[in-house]
C-alpha cells in the first residue's frame, strides 16, 4: 500500500499544479490549435485542444488534435525562465540526435520540434506527438513492469552502443563529475547544523573518487539523463516502449551507468516508494544486483568494470547536482533528508 501512496504522489502534484494554473492552462488552450495550424500551415479551425497539463517543471503541455485526421501534436508553453531555458535546451539536443547519421534507429522514439517561436512574448514549442500511454502507470503490473524495463533498456543501451567512445578519465574528466557537485554540496553542508561532519564526508568522497576514477579507460556515450518511466511511452498490453520525452538533460560523452540505473531505481521507487537517497544507500550495502532485483552480470556490464561503490556514488552525485536546486526539490524538506542527508550520513 505504501507503494501506492508514494506512487500517487507525484500525480497527485501535477493534479495540483494544474488547479493552481488554471489561467496559463486556459491561455495555452486558447492559442494552441493557431500555433499547430501556423506549424502545419493548415487552418486553425481543423485543430482543436483536447487535455492541457500543467507539469512540475511550469510547462503548460497541450494536446492538439485534428478534426476528424486522428493527427496529434503538444504544444508546451514554459511558464518561468528556467522552464523555457529547459525547453530550448531539449530543441538543440532533439535537433542533434534527429540528424546524427548513426542513430536511424533510435528517431521513431524521438519526439520532434515542429515549430518554435513567441507568442505574445512567450516562448513556445510544437511537437509531434508520440504514440503511447505514460509507462508509469505500468510499474504496479508486475508483468508488464519486467516487459517495459526490459524494452527501454533494449532502446537506450542501442542509443548508447551507436555513439560510444572509448574515453580515458584525465583529472579534467573528474573534475566535471566529482568537484563540480561536491562544491554544490559543500555549499549545502556549510549551511547546515551537523556542517562538520558534512564537510568532513565531502573531503572524503572528492579522494576516493579520484583515486578510484582518474586513468581509469572506459566507454562514454549520449545519455537521456532522466531516463525513469516516467519519461517514456509505451503501448499498455505489452509493456513495449514507443516513446521518450524531456530530453532536456541530455549530453554526450558522459556514462551509460546513469540511465540503466537511474531506470532502474525509479522504477523500485515507484513500486515501493522508497526515496532515491534510500535505494542508493542499500545498494551500497547489499549491492546493485539484490537492491534492484536484477541479475548479477547485468548490474556489472552497466558499470564497464567501475567498481560498483564509485559508480553508485557517480549516479547520486549527477542526480543531487540536477535536482538540488530545482522547483519543488531544494526547499523541500522530505527530498532533502531523503536524497541528500540520508547518503551523506551513511558513505
């Protein structure tokens, strides 16, 4: 039951969002079926806006339909700087992985941008709407959830396969991954009441993951870097994915490990409804393979011969440094003991 609750709770917050943004739902309803007519150079009259949701993030999502085509495109309409800064970021990436020549595959899950603009001074974007229901809703089958992680993992490790590199990890490389979020977290221990301990278990971190990373050869690829169900699509009988969105955490050269596991540990979170920080710490006790109920030569081909502590520490680190100082996460209390303090007390 508690999994239940948990699961629900998100749902229940954009349920929120949306009563709360009830005059930007009707704004976007409004002037969405104009923006597909002026990307598809048709008449505003075939359109019509079906649901409007209004996410998390502060993006207004409308689905636009044809009149009697069946034809569907989503209209997002960011409703803060860092939403629409977020938004034009996944344009540019969705634009480069549509013409990369190595990824044919992978454009039939891709959303596409067919338009972007402003709309009386607000920036806009229209997509070409994806098959599929939200995945999500499918953690609680038990069947369909083992189909569905087996589908997306099939499509993501081809994403990472195409444009892997073998990539040798200089004191640069390191820098990125591990000095840039631990200054993040130093910033945050400094302000905190067991501030010594923190800073003490920081200082630490930075070395033993230096020394664990720096010469070390591995494979670097693209990653989604969101990569949970609740980013992807699929079909509802068979669990097969048809579809991955909000890819504005995109980047290349970085390791495949973050999305395999980051798949993984959502999808436990979203049975279970344990925090992140949680599933995190007791890999780290009893491993990756019995924490994730996945099998042991698995967990280790998504590492590419990383040790399994420094690699869990790798995912936690990206997460905390992308989420920390979002909307809805850095003053909020439960995340922050869940997903920050609850690691740092127990490394």
């Amino acid at each position: 039951m508690r999994g239940a609750v948990e699961w629900a709770q998100p749902v229940l917050r954009d349920r929120l969002a949306c009563w709360l943004h009830r005059p930007e739902r009707n704004w976007t309803a409004a002037v969405a079926p104009r923006l597909v007519a002026l990307a598809t150079a048709t008449d505003h009259a075939r359109w019509r806006t079906g649901t409007v949701a209004f996410t998390s993030t502060s993006v207004a999502v409308a689905t636009v339909r044809g009149r009697g085509t069946g034809r569907r495109y989503m209209v997002k309409v960011p409703w803060t700087d860092r939403a629409a800064e977020g938004l034009r970021r996944q344009t540019t990436v969705l634009d480069q992985l549509w013409t990369n020549p190595r990824l044919p595959g992978l454009r039939a899950f891709l959303p596409y941008c067919a338009a972007q603009g402003a709309v009386e001074g607000r920036y806009y974007c229209v997509e070409g709407a994806l098959p599929g229901v939200p995945a999500s809703g499918m953690m609680l089958w038990r069947t369909r959830r083992a189909a569905l992680l087996a589908s997306a993992g099939r499509v993501i490790r081809d994403l990472h396969r195409r444009t892997r590199e073998r990539t040798l990890l200089d004191r640069a490389a390191v820098a990125e991954w591990v000095d840039v979020p631990l200054r993040r977290l130093e910033e945050f221990a400094a302000a905190h009441p067991r501030r010594g301990r923190f800073l003490d278990t920081v200082c630490r971190l930075r070395e033993e993951l230096v020394v664990a990373l720096v010469g070390r050869t591995v494979h670097t690829s693209w990653i989604h870097g969101d990569y949970w169900p609740g980013n992807l699509l699929a079909t509802s009988p068979d669990g097969q994915v048809t579809g991955i969105v909000d890819w504005d955490r995109a980047a290349p050269r970085q390791l495949p490990l973050h999305d395999l596991l980051h798949l993984h540990v959502l999808a436990r979170r979203l049975v279970r409804g344990d925090e992140l920080g949680e599933i995190v710490v007791q890999a780290l006790r009893h491993g990756i393979d019995r924490t994730l109920d996945v099998p042991t030569d698995e967990a280790a081909g998504w590492l590419d011969g990383i040790p399994p502590r420094p690699a869990l520490l790798l995912y936690w680190l990206r997460h905390i440094l992308l989420f920390i100082d979002s909307e809805g996460d850095h003053d909020d209390p439960r995340w922050i003991r869940g997903n920050v303090e609850r690691v740092l007390v127990n490394v």
